[in-house]
C-alpha cells in the first residue's frame, strides 16, 4: 500500500506543478494586464448574442484572435485585424478564442462588415452572399410570418432565395447574435502590444 | 514580465535540485533493480511461453498452476457485474456519438443537411459527437478495462466493485444530461468543457467512486511489485478527477486566461487520461498474449514518470501565437518536444516485445488491436511533438490537420487499443467465446480501412488549406472549395467506421446473450490449431 500511495501522490505532485505553471502563473499575469481603454463593455442584447453564438457552437468553424503578421501574415493581410492581446479579453467569459478557420476570425467582423441587414441575410441563408458556402442555414432564428408586423426587422431577401409568400423577420436572438457580431471591433490601439520588435520564435 | 521570468528560473532550479535528490535517493534505495523479475509479475507460475489469448489453453501441470489459474478466474468473476456495466454503456455511446460524428461530418459539405431543428444544428451535434465518444466512450470502456485489470494485477478479487456499479449509472446519468444540455443550448461554452458545470459533478462523483474499488483492492494485494499498468491505471484515476474538477470551476477564469485553463485541461485529457490508461492496457495485453515479458522494465518506470512530468505541461500548444504570455507556449512547446522521451521508452517495450513474434498478429484479434493501436500511439505522438514546433504550427493551426491527427490519436491509438481490450475481457466474464469469428474480421476491416481514409484525407486537405490560409493571395472562398473533397472523403472514412463499430456491437451483445454455438477454442482470426507454434 505505501509504494501504490507514493504513486499515487507523486503523480498529484507532478500534476500541480503543472497547474502551478499552466493555469496560477498566467492567470496571476493577464490578470494584471492593462485592459486597452477603448475596449468596451458589452451591452445587455450583445451579451445576449454572445449566448446565441455559444449555444449555436459559432466558435468550432471560427476564431477570435489574429496572430501576429510577423507570424502569420495571411491574418493580417485578409483585413482580421492586428494580433489580439490578453486586455482585448477582459469582458469574455468564457473565451470564445477557437481552434477552427472553416470559416474566417471574426475578431473584427464588426468593423469588417458593419451592416446589420447584411450579418442578418448571412445568417438567413450564407448561400444568398456566398455561392459555395459551407456554413449552416439558422432559419430557426428567423420567423416566416404573412405581413410583418410594427417593429418587426424584416430580412429583403433576393427572388431565387424569397419564399413563395410572406416575409422573413428576425428573431430576438438573431438580432441579438447581429449585434454581437457587430460589437466584434478590436480596431482600437492596444496599449500593451510591443510596437517593432516582437519576440519570434 | 521580469518577475514573472524570476519566478519561473527559482521554480525551474528548485525542481532540478529536488530531481536530482530523488535520483539519488531512488539509486542509493535499489529503487532501479526491479529488472526484468518484476516484468514476469503479471504471470503466473509456469504461465510464461504460454499465450493467455486462449484462456485455458496451457494444460496445467502442477498443482502451483492449477491453482493459479483458478484464483485468476475467481479474480475475473469478482468484476465481473461492474466491468460489464462500464463496457456495456460505453458501446452504447460509442454507437450514439459514431452516428452524431457523421452527421456532423455531412454537414460540413452538404450545409443545408438537417438544418430546420436548432437541436441538430452543426454547432451542437459536434460537441455531442465529441463528449459521447469521448466521456462515453473511451472513458468508460477505460475504467472498464481498468477495472477489470486491476483485481488481475493485484492478484487478489475486487473489493468493494459495487461503487463501481453505482458510479457506472452516476456517469451514464451524468452523460445524458450533458449531451441533452448541448442539445438544448445550454452549452459552457469551451471546447472539451462544453457540459454544464452542475452536470460535472456528477462526474466527479462517478469517478471517485470507482476510486473506492481500486483503493480497497489495492490495500489486498497479494503481490509484492505493482506491475507498470498498475501504475499508470492509478495515475489516471487520481490525475483526472483534478482535472475535471479545476477546469470545470465556474466563473473563475475570464477571458485569455480561461483560454490557457481549457486547453491546459484538453489536453490532458488525452495526455493523463486516456493515454495512460491505453498504454497501461497495451503494457499488459501484450506480453500476456505472447507470453513473455516487456523486453526492459526499468525503461517502462522511466516512461511512465516522463510521461507525467512532460504530458502535463503540453496543452498551450493549442495557442501557438494566440494572446497570452510567450514564455507560456514555450515551455509547452519544449514539453511537447520532450514527450519524445516517453514516447520512445514506451515503444521500445511495445514493438521490442513483439519483434520475433509478429506472425501472432494473423491470429490473435487482441494483438492485432492492440498493437496497432500502440504502433499508432507511436505515430500519433511523434506526430503531436513535430506539430507543436512554431514553424510547423503556423500552418496546422485552425486547419482539419489538426482533426486528423486528433482522431489518429483518439480513435487509431486508443480506441483500437479498446476494442482489443473488450476482445480480451469478454470471453472471460461471461464464459463464453466470441459467436463469430468473420465478424471480428469485419469489424476490423472497416474500422481499418474508415480510419486510414478519414486521416489521410484530411491530413493532406489541412496540410494544403493551412499553406493557403497563410498567404491572402488566395481568397478565402477558394480555400473552402479545395476543402471539399477532403470533407466529402472523411465522411466515406466516417461511414465506414460507424458501419465497423455497429458490428461490434452487434457481436457485444450477441456474447452478452450467448448467442452462437458454445466453443471451447477461443475464437481467433484462423483456427486455434496453429496456436502454439
């Protein structure tokens, strides 16, 4: 029993060591990091379309965080922005970073495609903006309704993709899932981002 | 930046001082002279140069054997109910994510599949398919195994196997709450953590009282040496409740670094989860089957303790270039590398083993299983090490790469290594042999043939759309073109793989039922009756 406990807690050792290195070092340091001025909070409705976008699982085709042109400079030079820092972050919980480009970052997606009517279509049908697109449809968040009523958001949609009568109107959470998208802008200036010299592998 | 550095330089000399004393403390105790005397643990008197694939084939000739091999049945009956419940429920999920993994597969190149319901929109049957066969599947099929080892290795029965039991229905209970709640939206959110944390405690809970056994069993023992497997099974069960139980903290780590907590713990899963439980069954299966001894076990402890040491600290890889501290994915890139050094150690008792005695691959289904999935153990990690270097990650991140060699890991290593554990342990809870020799066959085959698709498939694909995501000059809609034959051929591969895993399951539970006429030979690849050669 003595050499089966000695495994068993040396193994625990060696396991919060890690954790010591691996998750209380860099939460004691991003947690110190200055947060960039300009981020803003999200409001209600936003964080309510970060819900949508979680519950919906945006986050296995897409990421949220370019990487450094010295990097990778595809990041850059397809307009998602400059390389996200830890601040950036400080409203997220949980991450939404991602592992998956099966569709483009979408870390500036709001500054990059400001319309709410066009993230509106897109998410209708992404195949009325981009033949071969393989996202999903969300009719879901959408209603088919005969006449839209007083306040409804109404998606305009071209002939070929219309229904045969009636109108497409948004949902609350497709609208709150648009605004999101559009609160997606880290153009700002980061504060903490080294300017020339930034340390390569 | 500098303090931090500081701390990281005492932290790094401290744990090399400790090291090097425990070194010496281990040399100056003996600790190193198990030597090959502790590798013929797992053997009974007489029982080396004898396969164990057919249980009763080595007639005994003495009385020391006779009753060894009835105390080796007595232990196999003790787990019996409890191995069955695990094994049963994780062929069930098996099933379940199998099926949830193609639809999800279909959907990323036939987008308009099954896209009225929000319950079975891509961004919810992929987590669905990922924890079934993740926590359903390889987690319980591995404390299956693990429990059914563990009174073998100990030599003694199971003590206390009905926690088990009630564990196996906490964890089922706990799974389809989970998969429910993703289904419904009630995601967390994070990769690999998507069930909600109140659902996680039943996990916990389910875990720890599969503890209870292995403690109570392992204060009974009747052999002197634990056995390697042992070790790692011990591991596993301690590492993964600690895991489990940091990462799933609610509301404790915003933003960035969350990021470094979710994959700090997604990875080891696999690193001190599921790989430490498949490498201690193969440590076992193996020389069982051939009926010799791992060739060095000296090398097998150094494995397992490098194992621990450098598969812990692993995870940040998965943010190569991400927004977090540079000294951070760093040292997980240079533990990646290091990796090797398990890696290695355990391959050379793995494929060391087999040398001379491959020819048993043609017959035995356990062997073949098992050490294909420990040769694909080998690959998959070397493979992991190489992708964890920045000049290589650069173009495999964010890409299906990364999913072909997730799957080569998860499903080529350790799922194969899984089947071969059930091929084993079957025969021997419920005294019947397998009903049928081509479905074994079959299951192989397909299951074979789906994975080799499905990885080269998109191992090429991701290859390809990572050099293109790397230079704008390609647009972006283009990159998603290319990638559609590459989906459309993991969806083939995918289809044959669920086709195999149906078999299998088919088979499990005709042996449950005892369909098929009852044979004294253990059903092999051929007939038995080359068996000894």
């Amino acid at each position: 029993m003595k050499r089966a406990l000695a495994i068993m807690v040396g193994a625990a050792l060696i396991l919060l060591l890690a954790t010591l290195t691996l998750v209380v070092m860099p939460y004691l340091q991003m947690s110190a990091e200055q947060v960039p001025p300009d981020l803003k909070p999200y409001t209600e409705k936003q964080q309510r379309g970060r819900q949508v976008y979680i519950a919906n699982g945006c986050v296995y085709c897409h990421s949220q965080q370019p990487r450094d042109p010295s990097f990778a400079p595809g990041d850059r030079d397809r307009g998602w922005g400059r390389p996200s820092v830890p601040g950036d972050y400080a409203n997220d919980q949980p991450h939404l970073l991602g592992t998956m480009r099966t569709g483009p970052d979408l870390f500036n997606v709001g500054a990059r495609l400001p319309s709410i009517d066009w993230q509106l279509l897109h998410l209708y049908n992404p195949r009325v903006v981009h033949k071969d697109s393989i996202m999903p449809s969300y009719p879901f968040l959408f209603r088919h309704v005969d006449e839209a009523a007083e306040g409804d958001k109404v998606v305009y949609l071209p002939e070929a993709y219309a229904p045969e009568s009636g109108q497409i109107v948004a949902t609350e959470d497709a609208l709150a899932l648009a605004e999101y998208m559009l609160a997606l802008d880290h153009t700002y200036p980061a504060p903490t981002l080294p300017k020339a010299d930034k340390p390569k592998e | 930046m500098t303090p931090t550095i500081a701390i990281l330089l005492i932290i790094t000399f401290v744990l090399s001082t400790v090291g090097l004393l425990l070194l010496i403390w281990s040399i100056a105790n003996n600790q190193f002279s198990h030597g090959q005397e502790a590798a013929r643990t797992i053997f009974s008197p007489g029982e080396e140069g004898h396969s164990e694939d057919p249980a009763q084939a080595a007639e005994p000739d003495t009385m020391a054997q006779a009753s060894a091999i009835k105390a080796r049945w007595t232990a196999d009956h003790s787990s019996r109910t409890a191995v069955l419940c695990w094994l049963s429920s994780a062929i069930f999920w098996l099933v379940l994510g199998s099926f949830f993994g193609l639809v999800t597969s279909l959907k990323m190149h036939l987008p308009e599949f099954l896209i009225s319901s929000e319950f079975l929109t891509f961004g919810r049957v992929r987590p669905v398919h990922l924890n079934a066969v993740t926590y359903g599947w390889a987690s319980m099929a591995g404390i299956g195994a693990a429990l059914f080892l563990i009174p073998r290795l100990f030599k003694t029965s199971l003590a206390g196997g009905k926690y088990a039991v009630l564990g196996s229905v906490i964890w089922n209970i706990g799974l389809a709450l989970g998969l429910g709640a993703i289904t419904l939206g009630f995601s967390d959110g994070q990769e690999w953590l998507e069930f909600p944390w109140q659902v996680d405690l039943l996990f916990v809970v389910g875990g720890a009282l599969c503890a209870i056994p292995l403690l109570l069993t392992a204060a009974n023992r009747q052999v002197e040496h634990l056995y390697v497997t042992s070790w790692y099974l011990m591991a596993a069960l301690v590492w993964f409740p600690i895991l489990f139980l940091i990462a799933n903290l609610p509301f404790t780590f915003p933003g960035a670094s969350g990021a470094t907590v979710n994959w700090w713990f997604a990875h080891n899963v696999l690193g001190l989860w599921v790989t430490p439980i498949g490498i201690g069954i193969a440590y076992y299966m193996i020389p069982k089957i051939l009926g010799r001894p791992i060739i060095s076990y000296q090398l097998s402890l150094i494995g397992f303790w490098s194992l621990a040491l450098f598969y812990s600290q692993v995870g940040i890889h998965h943010l190569i270039g991400g927004p977090i501290p540079t000294w951070l994915v760093t040292l997980s890139i240079v533990h990646s590398v290091m990796m090797s050094i398990p890696v290695i150690t355990v391959a050379i008792n793995h494929h060391g083993t087999m040398m001379g005695n491959f020819k048993r691959l043609k017959d035995s289904p356990t062997l073949r299983f098992v050490w294909i999935g420990a040769l694909m153990y080998t690959v998959s990690s070397l493979q992991g090490s190489m992708e964890a270097l920045r000049s290589v990650n650069v173009v495999t991140h964010f890409t299906h790469y990364t999913v072909a060699h997730a799957h080569l890991g998860m499903y080529a290593f350790l799922s194969f290594i899984l089947f071969g554990a059930v091929y084993f342990i079957m025969p021997r809870l419920t005294n019947w042999e397998w009903p049928w020799r081509r479905m074994i066959s079959l299951h192989f085959w397909l299951v074979s043939i789906g994975i080799l698709i499905y990885f080269v498939s998109l191992t090429v694909t991701g290859w390809k759309q990572g050099l293109a995501l790397l230079d704008a000059a390609m647009p972006f809609m283009d990159i998603v073109r290319m990638t559609i034959p590459g989906l459309q051929a993991r969806t083939l591969g995918g289809a044959l793989m669920t086709l195999g895993h149906l078999v299998f399951a088919a088979h499990f539970v005709a042996m449950l039922m005892h369909r098929g006429v009852g044979s004294e030979q253990p059903t092999l690849f051929r007939s038995a009756i080359k068996e000894n050669t």
